[in-house]
C-alpha cells in the first residue's frame, strides 16, 4: 500500500520533544490524580501509569524517525512551521490520509496512540470559531485560537480531550438535571474570564496529558447556554480533581506474565470533577453560543472516526500478524489449509474493509467554507466507524478461531520457570519442530492479552462506543448519504415523472456525483508516495 504525502514545504520545525523529554515534561505538573484509591505524586513515575506513558512517549519518538517524517510531520502553512502530524490543521485530503497512516502506525506499535484526539479536537475547534466569527462579523475568535494553536504546537503538548460529560438522567436537557454538575457549566464570568463547574467522564489518558480541552458533549439549546462551553487548563489547574483508572495491566507478572504487551503499553481513562475552574478569556474559545455547540460536536465527531478507523486497522495488524504466527507454531500453514486460511483471510477482510472506508474519507474530503481546513468525508468516515465497533467481536473470535484453545487454557507463566514442570512442558507442549515451546506459548499469551483478557475487554468496548456509539454513526450516515439520489435515480428508470419534489422527506438528501461536481484537480487532491518497506503498515 502506498503512503500518503502532502508536497514538503520549506519550514522550520517546532520544538519538537522525544519520549525522555516528554517523561520530564510530566514531572513539571502537579495535578490532583487518584488512581484505585491512591493519590499519585509524580504521573510519570507511577507505575499504574507506566503503559500510558509509554505510549504518548512512542508518540514523541516516532516523530524523530526520519524515514515515517512524510506521515509524522507535517507543514503548517498558516504558521509556516513544520509540527507534530497529530497537531497539525489539515489542509488537503493528503493531510488527512497522511493523519490516517501515522494513526495506524502509532496503533501497530501501541495498540491505542491516543494522542489523535488532540488532531481531532483542534481542526474541529479550528472550524467552529471561525464560524461563530462568520456568524458575528468579528475575528475574536479565531485568533484565541490560533494563539492557542501555536502555543500546541509551538511546545509539542499533549492534550486530553474532556467531551463526554456524566449526563446524569440521559432523559433530561443539561438545564433540568437535578445536579447540573453532572455536565460542565459556566457558573460565573468577569473581565478576567470565566468559572466553571461540573463533570467530564471517560476522558482518554488524562492524568498523563500536559493541558484539557474542554468540548461539549452535544447540541444545546438556549436554555442551556451556560453548559455550551468550550476552553482549555493545564492539567494541574487549581480545583481539578483526575480520577483515572490504571493504565493497561501494568506490574503484571513482570518478568514472565501473560501481558506481555499490556503491561508495556495501555491507556487509562479518567473522570474530572471541576470545582469552580477560573480560565481566563483567552483560553476560552466559547462560552454561551448554544447555536453553534452541533458545529464542534459534529465536526469532531467526524474527525475522531475518520481516526478510529486507523487506529482500530493497527489493532488489527497485530491481531492478523499474531493470527499467522500462532498458525505457524501449531504446525499449519494457512496457505495449505482452507480451515485456517478462510478465517484469517476473513480477519483481512475486515481489518482492510473498513481501513478503506478511511481512504475514501479522507480522498473525498472537502474544504471547511469557513476554517479551510479539510474534513473528511462524513459518510465513508461514519461507515468504517461503525464496522470497525461492531466487527471487532469478529476480529477476537477468528482470532481466536486461528489460534487454537491454548490461548486460554495455558498453565499458569510461573510454571514455565518451575524446575518440577518446566522441562516437561516444554517437551508436550511443542506443535511445530521449528518453533520452540518459548516461541509458541509467547505467541498464545500475546493473542490472550489481546483479546480473552481485562485488556482483551476493554479493546472491545472502546472499540465499540468510542467516538460515539453504534446509533450515533448511523444517525450520521443516513443524514448525510444521499437517499434522495437513489430515489430519483430509480423514479427516472421508470419514467414516472415525479423526480426531486422538496416535500418528500425521502427526496431531499441528494448529491449530483461525488468527483464531477469538482473535478479531478480540485485544491487539495491527495498526493501518494512510498514510504520505506520497513515502516509500512501492510
């Protein structure tokens, strides 16, 4: 598969932080963290922690392999600076695809990067200020964030992304819950800013990000102006309270444990309790403009499952690899055996399908009118969401399926180092001559940290309500996908007469054809190049 890569601009490069200098970033904040009912000290150095942190800082360090800088990097034209791809305002359908092979990348190695929802959430929050300055004739808005932007990018921060709040009865409005804490709100405003209140929850790596975005969590109403709000802290700001979960499995038998990948890489998530939060003005990018709050839920909404979709395609060349590997060290070749082959072609099937959707997202993308930036696609882009959310169960039992019941019913790890057993488990235990036992119980205990674990679980539900759930991207699909095409398509072919009427409900979605309403040479048309074999993703 070729690598998608925007024409190098001559820019010079922001500060751009490695792994280490990302670990010492963390211990320069202090924020409020308590995780299984322990307050931490130092973020980056506790070890419920560790996963997460290790994976943010694969983030920094994959940013300085020159051979992945045509997906890494990007150049910022706007600011005429080269940043971090998960930073950048993307400016092309090539920036997109770009975004969607670094995210897959970053997935391979770690299984979730998480550091894309800060792309997401900024060329969302890019779009929706430049409409409410559209709306008001004004610049204010704007230009809050392009400070902002340049102090993100200018740093190389990390930032968590606090969109959903606790809700409290899913049934009622923001404005008539009992406890309007259970949705962030604006409690009070002055000339210096503004005070907010309430709760963010299921907020992705947030003891170990350096700022929050705070984003609301759907479209409001003008009886709920005071929740519809929208600014940033640092993550040690006073009156934050980070409630987290650990972070994958972490200290899990260390040395010779099943978990052999969750222990070194996983995310934690977290509730943030704000208890009267001051945030001066020019970190506040709205607050009270209820009517356009649908704008910057739906639009980083799009852009997060546009990058689910590569993230979920990583998780999936882990699980196709390992697939193969297992096959191998039970002594089958899939190729040979159509028992195996089918299954595991299956699970390419799957993981390549709704990739694809990603593709044709990003190279139907079209430019904001307002912010310029590029969104992808929403339908192609809601589309492989929603398979990837309800496929990934398929994905762990053709998984399993390939792997044989081993997987789960192993001895214990600690018997591989027992002197009583060792020796005869290594002898019964052994499938293929050419792999040793080690190698083929390695390969068992990775597919059961994957998919029949804790960890296992938790890929699954992330997978199937992050970004939203399963009736959220349908909603998307059928408001954007053009019934009424269809429609009129078939009302021509039966020469019925009736065609586009603008009272049938049916009729009024149409498109007149997704490449010659633009043209082939329209602004932004993806551009392809090969990266090196050794860092591509099929």
């Amino acid at each position: 598969m070729n690598a998608p890569h925007t024409p190098a601009v001559a820019a010079p490069p922001a500060t751009l932080m490695t792994g280490t200098d990302y670990r010492e970033s963390l211990r320069r904040y202090k924020p409020t963290v308590h995780v299984d009912g322990q307050r931490i000290d130092s973020v980056a150095d506790a070890p419920s922690l560790q996963p997460g942190v290790n994976a943010l800082a694969y983030t920094y360090d994959f940013a300085h392999d020159a051979k992945l800088a045509p997906v890494a990097l990007a150049s910022q034209a706007s600011r005429g600076r080269q940043v971090n791809r998960m930073l950048h305002i993307d400016e092309s359908a090539g920036d997109l695809l770009n975004k969607l092979e670094a995210v897959r990348l970053l997935c391979q190695e770690t299984g979730c990067a998480q550091r894309y929802l800060a792309h997401d959430a900024l060329n969302a929050l890019a779009q929706v200020t430049a409409r409410i300055d559209d709306a008001k004739g004004s610049t204010e808005h704007r230009a809050r964030f392009a400070a902002y932007l340049a102090h993100v990018q200018d740093e190389d921060l990390s930032l968590g992304i606090a969109m959903t709040d606790a809700k409290g009865d899913r049934s009622r409005k923001p404005h008539q819950q009992a406890n309007p804490d259970t949705y962030v709100h604006v409690v009070e405003r002055n000339a210096q800013g503004i005070v907010i209140s309430g709760t963010k929850a299921i907020v992705t790596g947030a003891p170990y990000m350096h700022e929050i975005l705070l984003m609301p969590s759907r479209n409001m109403g003008e009886a709920d102006a005071d929740f519809a709000v929208c600014c940033a802290v640092p993550i040690d700001v006073a009156g934050l309270t980070i409630v987290s979960r650990p972070a994958g499995r972490p200290g899990e038998k260390l040395e010779h444990g099943s978990a052999l990948f969750s222990r070194r890489y996983g995310q934690s998530t977290a509730v943030l309790i704000f208890d009267k939060v001051f945030v001066p003005w020019e970190r506040v990018f709205y607050a009270g403009e209820w009517e356009h709050s649908h704008v910057l839920t739906y639009s980083y909404a799009t852009h997060h499952r546009h990058s689910c979709i590569a993230a979920r395609a990583g998780f999936g060349d882990l699980l196709i690899g390992a697939g193969a590997l297992m096959c191998e060290a039970n002594g089958f070749d899939p190729g040979e055996k159509s028992n195996l082959r089918e299954p595991m072609v299956e699970l390419i099937k799957i993981t390549e399908g709704f990739y694809a959707c990603g593709v044709a997202a990003s190279v139907y993308g079209t430019q904001d009118a307002h912010a310029g930036n590029f969104m992808p696609e929403p339908v192609f882009a809601n589309i492989g969401k929603l398979l990837l959310a309800t496929q990934i169960y398929d994905m762990h039992r053709l998984a399993h399926e390939v792997s044989g019941g081993l997987i789960v019913a192993l001895p214990g790890p600690d018997e591989d180092h027992n002197p009583a057993t060792a020796a005869t488990l290594a002898e019964v235990l052994r499938a293929n001559p050419a792999v040793p036992y080690d190698k083929r119980i390695e390969v068992a205990r990775f597919i059961e940290d994957l998919t029949a674990s804790y960890q296992g679980g938790w890929y699954s539900v992330i997978s199937l309500h992050g970004g939203g759930s399963p009736a959220a991207m349908k909603q998307e699909i059928w408001r954007n996908y053009p019934v009424g095409s269809k429609v009129e398509l078939v009302e021509r072919l039966l020469d019925r007469g009736v065609l586009h009427d603008e009272t049938r409900a049916i009729t009024k979605n149409r498109q007149p054809g997704r490449c010659c309403d633009q043209g082939c040479s329209a602004p932004g048309q993806a551009v392809m190049v090969d990266l090196p074999k050794t860092t591509r993703s099929d």
